[in-house]
C-alpha cells in the first residue's frame, strides 16, 4: 500500500488546527498513562496501524508495560487496569464506537471516578485521536 498524500502539505492549515488540539490535550491534566491508553485503544478499534505503532512505542518510553499493551484488546477481562483506567476504555470505546450512544452508566461511572473536567479533556482527547486515525487511514498513511 502507498500512502495517498500528505495532509501536512496539501492542508497544512487544518494540519496545524489538528496540532493546536493536541497542544491542549497535552497541557491538560490528563496523565500520560491515559493519554496513552485512549489513543492506543482508539487506535485499535479504527484499526490505524500508523497510530498503533506511534502511540505504543510513546507509552513504552514513558514506562507502560508490553502485558498492558497486549491487554487493551480485552481490558474488561484483566485486572491490569484501575477503575479510572476501565472508565476511560469503556468511554473511548463507546465514543469511537457511537453508532449508537454514550450509556449514562459509561458517562457516571467516568465522572463519578474522576470528575466531569477531567471526564470533559478525555473526550476532547477521544475525538482528537479518532479524526488523526481517520486522517490516516483514509490516506493510507503507514508506520515505519
């Protein structure tokens, strides 16, 4: 597969918009170990391998664990994961997935564990990850 075109130079202002959001969500509160898990699952569900590949590598060198990694797929069926971090997964499943809705037991239990401000960034971040994979899969942008 070659990749299509590069979105950088045929839209660099909508590029950099992309980037402003992500300067955002990385000034937010969110830790990294969130940042890491939404994008990484996010990613898995879309099934964007340039997104897998980057954001596994990033949380690798920020200290998360291949066993962690390798469970995102069936986090609910580990204890590897915390509440918050469960309540973050089953958020950034039902966003990237909303063909149908966010349940309000997805959305209380997220608020409930780690407040509606913090629960406000992790959707931002949800739907950011969610356009950069759209953004790479519909130009078959691909990992090194």
């Amino acid at each position: 597969m070659k990749t299509r075109m590069n979105l950088g130079i045929v839209a660099p202002d909508a590029y950099k918009a992309m980037f402003g959001l992500e300067k955002y969500i990385n000034g937010s509160e969110l830790t990294q170990a969130h940042k890491h898990l939404i994008k990484i699952r996010a990613s898995q569900i879309n099934g964007c391998a340039f997104c897998i590949n980057m954001h596994t590598e990033e949380a690798r060198k920020d200290g998360e664990t291949e066993k962690r990694i390798y469970a995102l797929n069936a986090w609910w069926d580990t204890n590897y994961f915390t509440p918050e971090e469960r309540a973050l997964l089953a958020l950034t499943e039902e966003v990237t997935n909303i063909t149908g809705r966010v349940s309000d037991t997805t959305y209380e239990d997220a608020v409930n564990l780690l407040g509606v401000k913090y629960i406000a960034v992790a959707i931002i971040a949800i739907v950011a990850i969610n356009g950069w994979n759209r953004m790479s899969i519909s130009t078959h942008l691909m990992p090194e």
